[in-house]
C-alpha cells in the first residue's frame, strides 16, 4: 500500500473491477492495515510480493526467500485474518538474483502451499521516469498479444502517472471486449515468464 492507493481503489471502484494486489509486507504499517481490510472486502485478493525487497536479502538462499515470502504473509494474515496463498516473484520469475535457485524456491512455496504468478504485460511503471502517455503506450503494444493478460502495474508513492493512466488503460481494454478479474479467478497459476 502507498498513499495512491485510496485513488486506486476509488477509480476500481467506480469501474467495478477487483484486482490482485501483490504487497510488501514492511509497508503495511498500522496506519494501513484498515486499507488492506477494505481491499478484502471490496472483492479485491492479496498476494506476496516480498518483505524486505532487498534482492541480496531474499535471493541469498531458498530458505531465505521462503522466510521473507511466509513473514509477508503473517503480516497480511495477522492485519486481515486472511493467509494468501499466491506470490509474486521481485523483478519476476526470471532475473538474475533468482536464477540459480528459482526451481527450488517454487518447489519450496508449493510444500508451503503458495502457487506464483508472473504477469505477460508490462507497464513499465517502475523503471526510469514513467509518464501516464508511456504507461498506455507500453500496455497498448502487448495486451492484445494474449487471451488473458495479466498486466503489472505498481502502487507506487514516488509515481502517480499509474493512477492517472489507470482510467484509460480500463477504458482501453473494456472497448476491446476484456473483462476484469483477481487472479484467483483463473483457476490455475499463469507462468509466462518461465518460458
């Protein structure tokens, strides 16, 4: 959760679209944790992102990353009383911090009861300066490569040009005939990035 996420979910709101939500569990801070109650009940799904973020940290070891992922996960479950059961790898499936050890870690997660999910789609909006018009721009080149796009996007607080995209990027795709929904919605993990 940032500061932009009352807009984000206010704009989701008004469109009646829930979203998957893959947090950073040391950014749920007390003055937060209703924000993550009324994601839950506004139909929305929390998943792991990380806790720390720091690669060296959670890359050092499977063991590590299954710490960080299941410490994530306490916190979610002791704010909402929800356990997620889905992650989200940092900088995704296929990086160089997890290269060596990404197939244990996710034959470790599944034992843990997790299932990952990559994204296909890329708003771009955590790298370098993004602006509302490169955030469409880079949505718009890939979507309509996939049956079901799963698209990343960040809740950032250093960036509002996501939220101010977000409108448009809904309007984009509704008019070409896409629905919304969580991810647990799809009935099986999609690994795009393992290819």
């Amino acid at each position: 959760p940032s500061v932009l996420t009352r807009k984000v979910l206010e704009i989701l709101e008004k469109e009646n679209i829930q979203a998957t939500f893959f947090l950073i569990g040391s950014q749920i801070t007390e003055e937060e944790e209703a924000l993550l109650k009324e994601m839950l009940d506004k139909g929305h799904l929390l998943g792991v992102h990380t806790y720390s973020h720091k690669s060296n940290e959670i890359y050092s070891s499977v063991e590590a990353y299954v710490e960080d992922a299941n410490k994530t996960a306490d916190r979610i479950y002791e704010v909402t009383g929800f356990r997620p059961v889905i992650y989200r790898f940092p900088w995704g499936s296929v990086n160089c911090y997890v290269s060596g050890i990404c197939d244990d870690v996710i034959e470790e997660m599944k034992k843990e009861g997790y299932e990952y999910y990559d994204w296909n789609v890329s708003a771009e909006d955590s790298v370098g300066k993004p602006t509302k018009e490169s955030i469409l721009k880079n949505i718009k080149k890939d979507f309509g490569k996939y049956n079901e796009p799963v698209i990343l996007m960040h809740d950032s607080a250093v960036n509002k040009a996501t939220v101010e995209a977000l409108p448009e990027i809904i309007e984009m795709l509704k008019a070409e005939g896409y629905t919304f929904g969580t991810l647990d919605e799809r009935g099986e993990a999609c690994h795009y990035s393992r290819k």
